[in-house]
C-alpha cells in the first residue's frame, strides 16, 4: 500500500521534515516550533526506532546498575514532542529522500505501508550506525551491541537469562571500556579484546598504557594487539567465545563496542556530498553545502576541527545538541552558527577518569604540524590533604609558536573534568606560555598551588624553547 501525503495549492503553511527524533533533530524541531507557531510551521518527524530523545551515553551505567529505571535516560517522550505540535511518527523509517522533488518516502515498520511527505525544509539527523564486522558468528544470539535503549534492554534481558559470568567485550574506545566497568559491577569475569597496541585510541599510546594498567588492576583481562576473527557459537547456535588468530575467549555473553560510521546511505543514495569520513558536509549554519533547504546535524555529519583546520567525524551528544539548536534557530527564521570543535571528551572506568581534547600526536602529524609534548605527573589536591590521588598529564605545543596543540589527562577523582580549562584554551588559540598565567581558583581540597593543567604547560613551554 502506498499513501501520498503531499501537499497542494497555495497558502500552505511551510513544512518542516526531520529524519532522526533523537538530540540533533528533535533538538531543531523544538527550537525551530518555539520560534515559529504551529499556524506558521508544520512539523513531521520520522523515526524508526521505539524511543526519542534518549541518552545513549547512558546506557552502559543502566546496564552496569549505576542507573536504575530505563526511562531515567529519556529526556522527552514521543507524547511531550506531540504535545508541542509535532508531529512525531514512531517506527517509521524514511526509506529514500527525492531532493529534487522536495519529498521523503517513509515506510511504517508495523504495517510495511510506505507513503510519500513533502518538505519545504528538511533536516538530517540520521545518527550513526556501530561496526559490526561481516564475520562468522557476528549477528548470532549472545553477540550485542549498545546503540540503542532496545540494544541496552536486549542485553539486560540476556544477562538475565545468561547461565554464566563470562563476558567479551569486543574493542577498547569508549564504549568498549565503558561496557567493560558495567560488566565488571554486574559481577562478570570480563576480557576486553582490542586489536590496538593499547586501549582508549583516541589517547597516545603511552597514556593509553596507564588505562591499560588501571584496567588490569580492577580485574579486566585486556588482551591488545588482537585481530578478533569469529564468535564462535554452541549447538544452540549461540555465542560462546570470541576468536582471534592466536586464541579463543571463553564467553556466556559478548558485546561490541567497535566504535560507530555515519547513518548516510540515505544522503548518499540521494547525492548529498558527504567528507573523507562518510559524514555528510555542512556549511556554518549546519546548511547541507549546495542545497539551500536542507540542513543535517548530528552524528552523521563531519565537523570542522579548529585545531588543525581540517574536516573530523565525532559523535557526541554535547555536539549533537548544539546542532540541533543552531538548526531550529535558522529554520525558525533565526541566524546562528555552529563554528567548530576541539574534540574533547571524558570517560571512566570505575574510579579512573580519562580525558583529552585537541590533538593526538599522529593527528599533528597528519595535518603537518610539528609540535612538542609535555608530560607531568601530579596529584589532584595538595598532597598533605587527605584524598589526593595520582594524575597525569600529557601536552602537546606547536614547536617555535608554543601554540596548544592537545591535552589528555588519566587519574582519579577530579582528573576528567580539568580538561576543560585545556578546552577552553584551545578554543582561544592560546599558547602554552599564556596559559602559564591563567588566574585558577586554587584551595587545598580541590588542587596543589599550581593546578597540574599549568605545570604540564609550564614544561611545555621549556620544551618549546628548546625546539626553537
């Protein structure tokens, strides 16, 4: 069965299409509806999933028990959005975008029907898919992912049913370390296998170790290097242990956490230019480069990176939101601008905290800039107050300029969040000498006299000087 639900005549207040109702297009829908009335602005939003508005950053502190009730994570419900004049259709996947006939087609995944909607302006927010590669055994049961609260609810519900307390954890990025600590909370015997030299690659690797030594002293059998080559399955067709070229690992239950590309087949399929990283290409305003009434937000668009001035592919919900918002604030009439990022990023696993923003050494590298590192050791207060615990910090400078290049920081309690000064400075395009003299607030329960952020600077700017 098909449906048109086109629109004729004139007079016809303007339409707004969102594909994706999680935070970068329900984000724009509720901006753009705040800004514009339903009298002036029709809103439709597809999604093809059960949820919207959801953190998906949550969800391994809802498996780990760290979060209690599933619904914690969702920010707005499908009837919130409803009752703010949108209109949001559950379960219904946009299935093609006809660019030059100002239409999507959408089909319902309960009944199959599919139907044609215009748009006058149309938003992107298709997210991002996980890696899951064409493997033998990849898709049988006791293998999952954590995308989604569907995924999240799947593997609670297998870990309910699972007979033993052995889990795999299939790659070492943020998620994989993650899932990795709500496994161990769970009570499971967890291996982590990495196919990097060390876990966390969006560290060097030299800070990568320190997570690599944390890991194994709270339990965690890292096993790095590792190319996993199949999931090996039971009579029962289940998973029962992860295999590389050298071994098997043993597994009750076996969960992926490869990282994740851009949702852009649909953008592809319609001829939407998408960057080097397969997300698609905006301009400032989040505008689809070339096409005047399309925008895309999100984790399927690529950002620009105000480090090294080149196009990088970040999934975040801190971006993701502010996407949203810069595009409702347009279609909505209004101007605004999404200028770039700098990358940072905080995680943990258990009481350790990890941290960076900016560059990596072989992302210096890559855009040709020469640079020099810095690397400190410090506590996280005055080291005669009780409770200060052990931090290291890594710094890389521009070499001559002392320009900062990236920061990453692996500690205990009140490690993570000193990123943010590194952040805020390389959104400023400070040197490190400059950061030398950043005004601090210092007491002895919350650093030493010099905050360790400014003594790794303070040793970056003796390296700068001796590059020169």
């Amino acid at each position: 069965m098909t449906m048109n639900a086109t629109r004729n005549g004139a007079g016809v207040r303007e339409r707004l299409v969102v594909i994706g109702a999680d935070a970068a297009g329900m984000s724009a829908a509720s901006q753009a509806r705040r800004l514009r009335g339903a009298g002036e602005l029709e809103i439709v939003a597809f999604e093809r999933g059960n949820f919207t508005s959801f953190s998906a950053c949550g969800i391994p502190y809802w498996v780990g028990g760290e979060v209690e009730d599933r619904d914690l994570l969702i920010a707005r419900t499908a009837e919130e959005h409803r009752a703010r004049d949108i209109d949001l259709r559950m379960r219904t996947e946009v299935v093609e975008i006809d660019v030059a006939g100002g239409r999507v087609r959408a089909r319902e995944a309960d009944s199959g029907a599919e139907y044609w909607t215009s748009y006058d302006k149309l938003v992107i927010a298709t997210g991002a898919r996980p890696i899951r590669p064409g493997l033998p055994g990849m898709d049988a049961p006791g293998v999952h992912g954590v995308q989604t609260l569907d995924d999240g609810q799947a593997l609670i519900d297998a870990l309910a049913r699972a007979r033993g307390r052995r889990a795999v954890v299939v790659g070492a990025g943020y998620i994989g370390v993650e899932m990795a600590e709500a496994m161990i909370h769970r009570g499971y015997e967890v291996t982590v296998v990495n196919r990097g030299s060390e876990p966390m690659s969006t560290l060097d690797a030299d800070m990568g170790r320190l997570v690599h030594e944390a890991m194994e002293g709270l339990g965690i059998t890292m096993v790095d290097d590792a190319e996993v080559t199949a999931i090996r399955t039971g009579e029962d067709g289940r998973a029962r242990a992860v295999a590389t070229k050298d071994a098997e690992y043993p597994a009750d239950v076996v969960i992926l956490g490869i990282g994740v590309r851009p949702e852009t087949g649909l953008a592809r399929a319609a001829g939407l230019p998408l960057g080097g990283h397969g997300g698609l290409l905006t301009d400032l305003a989040m505008r689809v480069r070339g096409h005047g009434n399309i925008w895309a937000g999100g984790d399927c668009v690529e950002v620009l990176d105000l480090v090294s001035g080149q196009e990088r592919h970040i999934p975040l919900g801190t971006h993701a939101n502010k996407h949203g918002q810069v595009i409702g604030t347009n279609v909505g009439g209004g101007y605004a601008t999404f200028p770039g990022v700098v990358g940072t990023a905080v995680s943990k696993v258990c009481d350790l905290e990890i941290a960076r923003t900016g560059l990596r050494e072989k992302d210096a590298r890559r855009a040709g800039l020469e640079y020099v590192t810095a690397t400190i050791e410090s506590t996280s207060r005055a080291g005669y107050y009780p409770g200060a615990t052990p931090m290291t910090v890594k710094m890389l400078a521009e070499r001559r300029t002392g320009r900062l290049l990236g920061v990453q920081i692996v500690g205990r309690e009140g490690a993570g969040k000193r990123v943010d000064i590194a952040a805020v400075a390389l959104t400023a395009g400070m040197t490190v000498e400059q950061m030398t003299a950043l005004d601090l607030g210092y007491a002895p329960p919350f650093s030493p006299v010099w905050d360790p952020v400014l003594v790794a600077a303070r040793k970056a700017v003796r390296a700068v000087g001796q590059s020169a």
